[in-house]
C-alpha cells in the first residue's frame, strides 16, 4: 500500500496535515510553539512529528495531557520534555481536527 501510494505523496500529505493542525492552534495558549513549529515546517526543517514544548508545565503537566489524549483515543509520546504528535499516511482531516481539540485545552 506504502509503495502504491509513494513515499513523496504521503510525505506531502503529512506536512499538510502538520499545517492544518498550527493553523487550527493558533490562537491557543501554545501559540508560540506553533509559530517555532511553523517556521520549521515553512523553512522545509520539520520531520514526520510535530514536538511541543512542554512550556514551563514539566513533566507531570505532560503526563497528564498524554492521560487525557489516551482517553479521547489519541497517542502521542512524551520525549525529552516535548510532546511528539505524529501522522502517518492513514491520518484524515478528522484526526486533525481531534488532535486540534485535544491541545487548545494545554
């Protein structure tokens, strides 16, 4: 299916999805992790995960945001004081839009 559909397409479709989610936090309090992250993706420096900056919050304010995606059915990752929301090919608009909600309330 990955060959089928091509590396360069899903890696497009990924990086779409990467600025529909910034877009959609904008205005939330981790504004200016989406701005960081923007000019990374803008610049073409972003990798297949976007990674959050825990802001101050700590690690316990981190796990206790992956509890409250685990229970709305999202799986991110903690790693090194950033959280690590990744996409994959499979991912839709929906799940954009999920995330999005999920992260206007850090």
């Amino acid at each position: 299916l990955i060959n089928g559909t091509g590396v360069a397409a899903i890696a497009d479709h990924v990086t779409r999805l990467h600025a529909q989610l910034l877009e959609a936090l904008e205005g939330s309090p981790c504004r200016s992790e989406c701005a960081r992250l923007r000019a990374l993706l803008d610049a073409k420096r972003l990798g297949p995960f976007l990674g959050f900056h825990h802001g101050g919050g700590g690690a316990d304010h981190l796990q206790q945001l992956l509890r409250s995606g685990y229970q709305r059915g999202i799986f991110a990752s903690v790693r090194e004081g950033y959280l690590r929301v990744a996409f994959h090919g499979y991912h839709t608009d929906g799940d954009v839009d999920r995330v999005a909600a999920w992260l206007s309330g850090i």
